[in-house]
C-alpha cells in the first residue's frame, strides 16, 4: 500500500516559519539596583560602617561638651572601622582635642583656634570672665566657626544668661545643624530647660518652629 505523502509547503508558509525561527526572544528588562542609603557621603549599608558612625556620633556628642579625653578614645575606636571617610574625618578631630586638652599656660592665644581653647580651658575652672574674653576674640576672628558660638552658648548658661545665650545657641545651629542634636543632650544647657524658647529652638518638629 502506497504511502500518504505530506504536501510540500508554500513558498508563503516556508518565509513565515522562517522568520518565527530567526525572530530573537525579547530580554527581560533589568532596573538598576537602587543606590545604598548613604550619610554625609558614607554609605550606611554595611553594618561595620553603621557602628564605626555610630561611634563617630557620639565621640562629636563628647567633642562639642568639651570632654576632650573621652571623645578622643571614642575617635580612636573610629580609626579601626572599615569607612575611609569616617577614619579621616576621627583624625581630624583628634588633631583638635590633642591641641585643645594643652593646658591653658601652655598657650599664647593667636589664632581663633587658639583664643577658644583658652576660653574652654577657663570654663573648666570657672574663671568665667576670662573664657568669656577668649571666646569673643576667638569669634572675632572666625565668625562662621559654629563650636565658637556652642561654647559661648555653653558659657552664657552657666554664668545665667539666658538671652545671650538663645542668641548664640541659634546662629550655632544656623551654621551646623547637627548642634541642635548636641544640645539636646548637654548638660550645660540644664539652665535653659524650661525657656519654651529652647524647646522650640532644639525640637522644632514639636513646636512647630521654622526659625
């Protein structure tokens, strides 16, 4: 018995059947991975990074109260972590708090540098009319330096000058946010912790306050 034969196809069918076999499957469309969550340039995805700022943090939280020792250990620790940019930014600041722990006869105030350690080195024996001189010279010659405005924030404080010390406070917070946060947790200002103008000035997300 004779077999079937399968019609040859079409010119039209093979060129159809031809294209369905060249035609390149389409490839999935890939984002882009989103970028790390980063602070100030440092990227906070890993966690060692997380804990070397942390540290950071709270050595800058000693640093602004003048525990200069304590917030050089803390900066020290900072060096061991694995954030290029935090390990600059540590030995910078242990560069100031060794100049800064340097007793106060040891020094001859000329820089504005030199004026606020001097201020900050009478603040801690509470010869206050002295720091108060060397802090004023100190802003005189840098006015944009905010730990200059900190410190006699600080200082108007303990000697009860709670307008003086509104004032110097805010154009510190105005050059560097992060002295709000500072401040917060600085004893030196236990003065101001019942003016509503300080609870304005240091949570302004309660308060509502844009200044």
């Amino acid at each position: 018995m004779a077999k079937a034969h399968k019609p040859s196809p079409s010119s039209s069918e093979r060129s159809k059947g031809a294209s369905r076999s060249d035609a390149k499957p389409m490839k999935k469309r890939v984002l882009p991975p989103a970028p790390p969550a980063q602070r100030g340039g440092v990227e906070l995805v890993d966690p060692r990074v997380q804990a070397q700022l942390k540290l950071y943090d709270e050595a800058l939280s000693l640093f602004h109260q003048q525990k200069f020792a304590k917030a050089k250990q803390e900066l020290e620790k900072v060096l061991e972590g694995p954030s290029k940019e935090l390990i600059d930014r540590a030995r910078m600041h242990i560069n100031i708090t060794e100049q800064r722990m340097k007793p106060a006869h040891e020094q001859n105030p000329r820089t504005a540098d030199e004026h606020y350690q001097r201020g900050v080195a009478m603040m801690n024996i509470g010869r206050w009319d002295d720091a108060r001189e060397s802090l004023i010279k100190a802003r005189k010659a840098a006015p944009k330096a905010d730990h200059i405005h900190y410190a006699l924030a600080a200082l108007d404080c303990l000697t009860g000058e709670a307008d003086s010390a509104m004032a110097n406070l805010k154009v510190a917070i105005d050059l560097r946010g992060e002295n709000r946060f500072h401040a917060r947790n600085d004893e030196d200002f236990a003065f101001l912790q019942e003016d509503p103008r300080f609870t304005e000035l240091l949570y302004p997300e309660k308060e509502g306050y844009s200044g």
